[in-house]
C-alpha cells in the first residue's frame, strides 16, 4: 500500500448560529409603509441618538430598503431645518489631572486677576501698616528699612 504524504485534514464542525434573540421585525413592512416622510419629526426622531447620529440598522431593527428612507429623510428634515444636526449636550467637569485649559488656566473659576497689595490685605484684618515698611520675610510683621523696628498701628473700632 502506497503511503500518503498529505493526509487530509479532519473535517471542521458545522457553523453555530451565534444569535441569542430574534431579529427585530422592520416597523415599516409591518405598518406597510411605503415611502418614509421627512415630515414626521416624531417618526424620525425615534432613528436619531440622544447625540444627534442616526441610529443603525442592527440598534433600529429597519431593513436595508427602509433604513435607506429613514437616513435620506432625516438629512431632508436636517437641510431643512425641521431637525438638529446635533442635540445638545450639557457636561460637567470633574477635577482631577485634566481640569486645566491648554493655557493652564483654572475653568472653573476664571483667570486669575492681580493680587491685592499686602498693606490692603493689613488694614482688611484690623491693621494699619506706614507708608514706607519694608516685608520682613521672617516674622510676617512689617519692618521700617531705617531703624529695623516693627511700626504696626492698631485701628480701634468704635
């Protein structure tokens, strides 16, 4: 008996059909709807995502022919203007790492303005600062630049 040097490979497995549920039935050849109006807003909305994009065959359950109808609709109702291009959408924004614009500017505030004078910031806590003193880094307190002694006045309220 000769010997075979390609051996047939072992037959595969008959193909599984993988769908769990049944095709949705086309609402169009049911009703026996010929021709889709573009003027049935509240038709046509049912095909649009709450984003504004037509929704596909598989999500609207339509056949190729009517699917075809809804899609040349809803762009003749867009051009139109009978419907939105985009729906709009409100986000909000969560701190963390991307809360900063391109600029590094703070969005949920607004820019930043310029900073009050120090002698401003004093006298809104109950003191008054002369004209003249120099920032001591060390203690806070206010130094004059001549003598070195801390010139703090306090306002007493009456």
């Amino acid at each position: 008996m000769p010997r075979i040097n390609n051996p047939k490979p072992p037959k595969r497995a008959p193909k599984i059909d993988n769908r769990r549920t049944k095709k949705k039935p086309c609402s169009f050849c049911q009703h026996g709807v010929v021709t889709v109006d573009y003027k049935d807003l509240a038709q046509l909305r049912k095909y649009i995502s709450d984003r504004g994009k037509i929704r596909g065959r598989k999500v609207s359950g339509n056949c190729q022919q009517h699917q075809r109808d809804v899609t040349d609709a809803i762009k003749t109702a867009r051009e139109l203007a009978l419907l939105p291009y985009t729906q709009r959408t409100v986000t909000e924004r969560r701190g963390g790492r991307g809360d900063r614009g391109e600029r590094g500017e703070r969005s949920d505030r607004g820019p930043r303005g310029p900073r009050p004078d120090r002698e401003a910031e004093a006298t809104l806590a109950g003191v008054v600062v002369e004209p003249g003193a120099a920032d001591d880094a060390g203690t806070g307190a206010r130094e004059s630049a001549a003598v070195g002694d801390v010139t703090l006045v306090e306002q007493v309220s009456e």
